[in-house]
C-alpha cells in the first residue's frame, strides 16, 4: 500500500542547528517530504549550506524535494534573479520586441544555466528535483509568452515553449538516476496553448505532478477550486500513470480565514492525491510578505486535516488504485 505522504516548502533559514530543530519538529509531526529551496542566491553563496541541510533533514527519515525558487524569473518564488539582471541576452521578449524582466526557458544560454544549478541541486543529495511552477512573464499590459527568436523557431515547429524545457531538464535529472516532481500553475488550465498538462503528465521522465490551487489568489471557494484542480489531475495522472500532488495554501490566510485551509486539505486528500503539501513551513511565520495572520492557528489547521484523513483513509477504496499503478510502472519510483 502507498499511503497519501504528507510535505511543507522550507526557506528563509540558513542556520544549520535551526535548520535541525525544525526538521526535526516536522518529522514528529507526520511530515514526510520537506520541499527545500535553492535560488540563485543560494546556488552562489549557501552551496554547500544547502548540501547539509538536505543532509539533516534526511537523517530524519524524510525524503527532500529540491525547488530551482524563482531562478531566471522563470520558476515560482520570492527571490530576485541575478540571472535576469546580468544576461539581457537571455531575456524574454514581448511582441513588440520589447526585453521582459525574466528568463526565456527556450534561451540556450539559460538553458546552460539551469543545467549548471542541476548539478547542484543534485550534488545536494535531494531525492528529486521540485520543477515550480515553470512559466511565462506576464504583467496587466504583455500577453503571456515569448516572441524571442527561439521561441519562434519552437513554435514553427508546433512545440511548446515550456514543455520541450522540461523534457530536456527533466531528461537529464532521471539520466543521472535521480527523479522529477513538476509543479503547474493552474491558471495553464485554461491555457492549453502556452501549457499542455497532458503533454507533461506522459513525459516518461516526470514521477509525480502536481498543481498550486491558492484560492486565496484567485478569490475562489478553496474547497471548490482545490476539488476543480484536484480532479483535473487526478483524471490525467491516472491515464498517465504518474503520481500527483496539490499544495494547500498556508500563507496570507487572515484571522478567523483558518478553517479554509483544514478544508482544502481533506479536499485534496479525498480525492486520494498522493502528496499533500502545504507552502509553507509554520505558514510562512518568519516571512512578512507571506505570513498568515495567525501562523500558529493555521498551521495547527494543516496538521488537523492531516490527523483526519489518516484516520479515515487508512482504508480507502483508492487504496487499490494506488497499489495497481506501483505495482505496473516504474516510474513511480520508491516513494
Ligand atoms: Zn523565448
């Protein structure tokens, strides 16, 4: 049997023995993944920083995802891009030919890069690269999407700008033996012509899937919208035969708001997702810019769902499901 695996993001910390009292307070709380950021600035100043807190955290018994958090502008994430600033030739492009504040994925010199902090990321020990929420630039004003000259030779050739990158990185991470856990924007939902969901749940290379449903972003019912992203892909997973994931939204939650994230999260785990996540660590206390208004209580609403659905899923009829698609396919790993 897999059971429905439980993990949070962690960031903001860089000071080992805290790194290890956190960590460790994870694992006694039923946590099974942490979810570790590596931006660019962690990639220059904090290498082998991020070696040993991928290191402490795994001594614990829990597995580590390892995030590429906002490199180039191109992944999700509160960090600044060095990347972006230094090589305008990697930029992307506006229709009216205008450089973007961002990465283009297509850019063969940003490629380079992101195969650069590959290295890296897996010189860390992680068991699987994090690719989040990969994406176009887009403000009130640009379309989405880029117009630069290799985005337009992908596009003569009918392929998709986003899906071909990660064909290509995520080939490489699963040639070195290590795994990939892809994570979609669900404004791509609707979509379909900058980002194929199918075309990246049936890449042979992808294990786990997965999706951020922030209702709180998009001012949505948060149990309708995770249940609407949820059953998106959960019905392309199963075709697929990849595993999947949701992220519960543990940040910018007001007071008295905290319930919504204990619902969202029995939501998710109804639908048998195999990875619960939550973003992030003590809902983003030691952040400002993200903390929930009470990180206390809306963690405490995290851990609730979590009790819950362990007690009532222990013997769920997904169960079965979950059991036959281990047993077919390797790509599913040893999660
Ligand atoms: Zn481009």
């Amino acid at each position: 049997m897999v059971a429905m695996l439980v993990a949070t993001s962690y960031f903001g910390n860089r000071i080992l023995r805290h790194v290890r009292m956190d960590v460790r307070k994870l694992r006694n709380e039923g946590f099974d993944i942490v979810v570790h950021t590596f931006s660019e600035n962690d990639l220059r100043f904090y290498r082998k920083s991020v070696r040993d807190i991928v290191e402490v955290t795994k001594e614990t018994g829990m597995r580590v995802w390892i995030d590429p958090w906002g490199i180039g502008g191109v992944f999700g994430g509160e960090a600044f891009s060095d990347a972006a600033l230094h090589h305008r030739e990697w930029l992307q492009v506006a229709a009216n030919g205008d450089k973007l504040p961002a990465c283009c994925p297509s850019n063969p010199g940003f490629q380079g890069f992101i195969h650069e902090w590959t290295d890296a990321a897996l010189e860390t020990g992680a068991d699987a690269v994090f690719w989040d929420e990969p994406h176009f630039y887009s403000d009130e004003t640009e379309r989405i999407g880029c117009y630069c000259k290799y985005c337009q030779d992908l596009a003569e050739r009918g392929e998709p700008a986003i899906g071909s990158f990660l064909r290509e990185v995520c080939g490489k991470v699963k040639s070195r033996g290590s795994q990939n856990v892809v994570c979609l924007l669900p404004s791509s939902l609707e979509r379909k012509d900058t980002l194929d969901w199918n075309e990246i749940a049936g890449l042979e290379s992808v294990m786990n899937l997965g999706s951020t449903p922030f209702w709180g972003m998009q001012g949505a019912d948060p149990e309708k919208y995770v249940d609407l992203i949820g059953r998106e892909l959960m019905g392309l997973a199963s075709r697929a035969r990849v595993q999947t994931h949701l992220w519960i939204q543990g940040f910018r939650i007001p007071a008295g708001r905290e319930e919504e994230i204990r619902r969202s999260a029995i939501a998710a785990g109804q639908l048998g997702i195999d990875v619960i996540a939550i973003w992030g660590f003590d809902a983003c206390e030691s952040m400002s810019f993200l903390s929930c208004e009470r990180p206390q209580m809306a963690w405490a609403a995290f851990l609730k769902a979590i009790a819950q659905l362990r007690d009532r899923h222990g013997r769920s009829p997904s169960t079965t499901v979950r059991e036959e698609k281990t047993s077919t396919g390797d790509r599913l790993g040893d999660n």
